[in-house]
C-alpha cells in the first residue's frame, strides 16, 4: 500500500480574522493575507469552527514531495460530508470547483461519499491551497492529502466494511421477518419494524 499523508496541523491554518459574514472577500485578498502572515494556525485536532452561518476561509500548503522524488498527482480529502458548500480553490487558481451537500453529486469531482478533488502533479508543490466553506450545521474540515493509489485502497476497504455492515443488518431484519411468519404476533412485527 502507497504511504498516506496526511496534513501536520502547522501546515493548516484558519484564518479567525478571514470569518467572512457577508461573503464579500476574494480569493486574491485571502491569499495576500495568508502571505502577509495573517493566519490563525489550526489546533492539532484540525480546522473546527463550531456552529457559524459565516463562511470562513481556509488555507494550507501541501506537504513537500520526498527529496529525489518526482512529483506525483494527489488526492485532498474533506472528511466532512455535512457541509453545505465548499469552494475550491487550486493554487494559484482564481475560479473556484464548488461542492457541497447542496449542490449536485455529480458536480463533484471524485465521486466519493467525501468531499475529495484531484491535484495534479504539476500544481501540488506550487503554491496554496484555499478553501472557503459554508454550512448551516457544525463547521468542521478535516483535511486528508493522499496519493491516489492509496486513497482508492482506503476508499474500497471502508466500502467493504460498510457493505459488511448493511449486509448484517439486512440478515438481522430478514431473520425477525420470518420468526415473524412462525409467530403471527403484532407486537413482533413492531419489533421487527
């Protein structure tokens, strides 16, 4: 399996200054004021914001490649799939990939039950990445950077422990349905409802 990496909380950083009620700041200013150094660094939990209607901006560098390493494509996960919308913006990137759980499936990029976004090879030492989220719930963007072998192999092995699940449950419910012809109780069949 392909090393996983993910993000060091002194690589994320939330802007407390870049809450932005109105929804009025441009990607260009918060990039100017990120490099001027205007940023709260993340807590090592990551980026939690709590309840706010405010979008805020977030921002952060992908880790370094390893040295004697050619520079390989990625994979930035948001492992919070409550959140209402999520613009993405690539480094040095002025239009924004918008997702979120508002708008469309099929918008997305990866087509994944998380937030994910292709980062090419090219970009992924170039600059920052910006992301500005907004949602009506809990505001939380755990961040994941993978490289995409081992980002598919994750994603298959949580999809088979889901299936594993469901599939329990659907013998367990289909187990009382039959106790329940035996029986012919109506408070079974509550039970098994």
């Amino acid at each position: 399996m392909e090393l996983l990496q993910k993000i060091k909380p002194q690589q994320i950083f939330a802007a407390g200054d870049f809450e932005d009620p109105h929804g009025t700041l441009s990607v260009d200013a918060v990039r100017e004021r990120f490099a001027a150094g205007h940023f709260t660094p993340a807590a090592a939990s990551g980026v939690n914001l709590g309840y706010t209607r405010s979008a805020w901006w977030v921002g952060f560098r992908l880790p370094a490649h390893p040295d004697g390493l050619a520079p390989q494509p990625r994979v930035l996960e948001i492992g919070c799939p409550t959140l209402d919308r999520i613009d993405y913006f690539a480094p040095g990137a002025s239009v924004a990939r918008v997702v979120g759980d508002h708008y469309p499936f099929a918008d997305r990029a990866l087509r994944h039950r998380h937030f994910a976004f292709d980062v090419p090879a090219g970009q992924a030492d170039s600059g920052l990445v910006v992301l500005r989220v907004q949602s009506d719930g809990t505001l939380s963007v755990p961040v994941v950077v993978w490289s995409p072998g081992a980002w598919a192999d994750h994603s298959r092995d949580t999809y088979a422990g889901f299936a594993i699940y469901f599939g329990a449950l659907l013998a367990l419910l289909f187990y009382n349905a039959l106790l329940w012809t035996s029986i012919r109780e109506p408070m079974y069949l509550y039970y098994v409802l």
